[in-house]
C-alpha cells in the first residue's frame, strides 16, 4: 500500500547502521514484529507507542548503536510526515468541506439512487481505479474516505462490502498501472516500453481488481462483519441547510486533484524535458501538495458557499477537520520511522544478497524480490526500485512484451501482504475503525490476493508472448 513512501534517494542511499550477520538481521526483524505485535494485541498499548519501542527493539536486536537507531526512526518518522502528513490534512480538509455543504450527502443520495444494492460493489471499484491512477495511495484514501463511509452507512452495507472494492481498485492502480509513480519507476528501470506496459498492466489488472475487489469483498464481510465508525462519519449536515451544491460540482471538485496529477503525468511521458516551460508549469500544479490545496480553495467556494457558509463556519470546518487526524498522522509516521530503521540497518541489502543465488525464471525471481523486500521493510516503493535494479540485466535479451511483463511481476510482488511494518496498513486500520486482527484479515489479505493474482496473470501472459 500500499505503503507509504519515504524519500526513494535517501533509501537507496543508505548506509547500514549495523554491520551484523544476515543470521542475526533476520532474527531482529522477527523480533521486533512480534514486539509490536505483541504490545498491542496483549497490552492494548497505542499504536503510535508501540511502533516506536518495536523501532528501539529491532536495533537493540540487529546491534545497532541505540543513537543511530533513534537517528533512524526520527529520520523516517519525519519522511514520512513530510511527505505525507500534509497531504492527509488538506484530504481531511477537503473531506469535511464535502460533509458539512452537503455534497457528499449529494453524491451519495445520487450513487444510490442510480445504482442497485448489488452492482454498488462494482461502482466502487470502478471510482477508485479512475481516482486511484494518477494518485499515490495515501492521496486516494483520503479522497475516497468519506464517500466510502457515507455509502455503507446510508445504504446499510458492511463496511467491508464497499471499502474493499474501493481499496482495491487504488492498490492496483498503485502497483500495476503507468503513469503510477511506482510502475513508471520499475519501466524506467528496466528500459519496458510505457504503451505497451500500460495495455498489458490493463489485462492484468482488469481481473485481479474484480478478484481482489467485488469477489473478495463478499467473504471479507462475513470474517470481519463491521459498519462504518461512527466517529469517522459526519451528522447528516444536508438535513439543517437550505441548499447544498449539485452533483456535478462536487465532483468535478473532488476530481480535481486527480486531473492536475494526471496532467502533470500525461506532461512528463509526451514532452520528457525538465526544462521545457509547460513540463515546469505541470510538475508544480500537478504535484500532490498543490493539487490538494487547489481542490481545497476551490471547494470554499463550489461546496462552502454554494451551501451559504459564512467565513466564520468555513473556518470552524476546517478547524474541526484537524483535530481527528492528529492520532492517525501519529500512527502513520510511527510506521514510517520503523520502515526506515528497517532499511538502515540493512534488511533490504539482505534480501538482494539472498537473492542473488536464486535459480528461477526471471519473472518470478523478479516477483520474490519484490516480495521479500516488501516484507522486510513494508514499503511498495522500496521493494519496486531494488527488485527492477537488480533484474535490469536480465531485460537485455527479452522482447518488448517480456519486459513489459518483467515491470508487472515487480509491481505485483511490491503489494504482497502489508503489515505492522507498513504506515499503508495503518492507516486503513484506523480510518475503518478495525483492530490488528481485523485489518490483517480484510486488508492484508486483499493485498496479497492481489499479489498473487497478478504474478500468475503475468505467468500466464509470458507463455502467450
């Protein structure tokens, strides 16, 4: 989960901050799972604390001078909040200005009055793959948050009906679909034709969405039979105003972020230079910050005043939308500070070195990698860069489509299972309101049904290509 990335450079970067054995690295990594585990399964001990003593645990284990281990959390902690936090808070700004004018009340009174209870599933994946292609997942689930919860409480579904399809539809668009910043990292990696990876990453990701998405969605909902959190979910404000903003506003609001990010992407692929003036204009208004922020001011007047706010309730909207972030914006940061701490103290080095010695096709060592990688340190980003790294050599004798295919078996083994040591994972757990267990049987498991349905698609194509 998707995963929260922290800076790529400064993970490549990296130096170990432990020079010890893989024996013993692989040791820690078990140990400080189950630390963090543990702490909050038996001590019902916060998320936020847990994640940080399981950092402090991993090191001590691993041989890691305490100092660098803080240095590392701290680093990674800070990374992650910085890259993401920000963002989270314009999405929870943008998603209360939506609830409180009334125009997610819209969008959800239009979605259910024109969709059937048992196509609704499908109408939600098929919103989260559009909203989710040009967009980091974090950006997407923040987006999406508000309308998933609102459709599942007013249309009385399982929670876990119409979440699913909808997670499900962002994560694979995250690891599978260009112009994804993921993908487009591996095809460059790898020299993959970008037309071609995007026509096969549809063949592939058309069925492992149904698969992962609507299908699953049906057996998730009766393991993890739950209704959307109410402290998640906004009073009906609709009820109490005189007029609310129309349908088609409100969308073209909220897809407004989606439309910069894939401007700036559709930019970057036709023209290709950092210096042409349009590419240098693109790349800042189609960067997630400012894209946010411009959905933000925009929808202060599309949805705040179109419902008659004053400057006073716009304000207090806003002020209201903050407050319930801090605890997730925490959480979410506490992960990134395990993951880099992860990465500094040589696990993924670890990995590639294992690696190395495999004897298997190049697709599916390239889907191991990933894999393991993605285990090991829970970011989709990391695993994406190291596993399209070291397969590169092997492009050179492959046809167009192989390559093509060799991205994709990348892109699948990257969201393999998520974790405690994915910020992505929490996050979910915490804007659906799930406990550890909870979260591990709907979300985790979804991701790995994606992993898995995509490497056996891509096998599947190679014998056709």
């Amino acid at each position: 989960m998707t995963s929260l990335s922290v800076e790529i450079l400064a993970a490549d970067a990296a130096e170990p901050i432990t020079s010890a054995g893989n024996a013993q690295l692989g040791i820690a990594v078990l140990a400080g799972i189950a630390v963090i585990v543990l702490l909050i399964t038996k001590f019902k001990l916060h998320a936020f604390l847990a994640l940080t003593i399981g950092s402090l645990a991993l090191g001590a284990f691993a041989g890691a001078p305490l100092a660098d281990t803080i240095k590392s959390f701290s680093t990674g902690l800070g990374n992650t909040v910085a890259g993401v936090g920000v963002l989270i808070a314009l999405g929870a700004i943008l998603g209360k200005l939506l609830a409180d004018s009334g125009g997610a009340d819209q969008i959800v009174d239009t979605i259910l009055a024109k969709t059937g209870k048992r196509a609704m599933p499908w109408a939600m994946v098929l919103i989260a793959s559009v909203i989710g292609l040009p967009l980091f997942f974090e950006v997407g689930i923040v987006l999406l948050i508000p309308v998933v919860l609102m459709v599942a409480k007013r249309g009385n579904y399982s929670l876990m009906r119409i979440g699913i399809p909808a997670l499900a539809g962002l994560s694979v668009m995250h690891g599978l679909i260009p112009p994804h910043p993921g993908p487009l990292v591996a095809i460059d990696a790898v020299g993959a034709n970008l037309g071609v990876t995007l026509a096969l990453g549809l063949v592939v990701a058309i069925p492992t969405v149904i698969i992962a998405g609507p299908v699953f969605s049906k057996y998730a909902a009766r393991w993890v039979d739950i209704q959307a959190p109410e402290k998640m979910i906004p009073a009906r404000p609709s009820e109490d105003l005189e007029k609310r903003p129309g349908f088609g506003v409100t969308v073209a609001t909220i897809l407004l972020p989606v439309v910069l990010m894939l401007v700036k992407a559709l930019v970057d692929i036709v023209v290709d230079d950092p210096e042409n003036g349009v590419q240098k204009v693109t790349d800042v208004i189609g960067s997630p910050l400012i894209a946010l922020l411009a959905a933000v001011i925009v929808a202060m007047f599309t949805m705040g005043r179109a419902a008659g706010f004053t400057k006073e309730q716009l304000s207090s909207t806003v002020d209201k939308s903050l407050a319930p972030i801090a605890g997730i914006l925490l959480i979410v940061g506490a992960g990134g500070g395990f993951k880099q701490t992860l990465i500094d103290i040589g696990v993924g080095q670890m990995i590639l070195d294992f690696s190395k010695s495999w004897s298997i096709p190049a697709l599916l060592l390239a889907w191991l990698i990933a894999v393991a990688i993605r285990l090991a340190t829970g970011s989709a980003t990391v695993a994406t860069i190291s596993a399209a790294g070291l397969v590169a050599p092997l492009a050179e004798g492959m046809s167009t489509g192989e390559v093509s295919l060799l991205v994709l078996a990348i892109g699948a083994g990257s969201l393999f299972f998520s974790h405690v040591n994915d910020a992505g994972f929490w996050l979910v757990k915490e804007y659906f309101g799930m406990n550890v267990g909870q979260t591990i049987k709907t979300w985790s498991v979804m991701e790995t049904i994606i992993s898995v349905v995509g490497i056996v698609l891509v096998l599947l194509l190679s014998l056709v290509l």
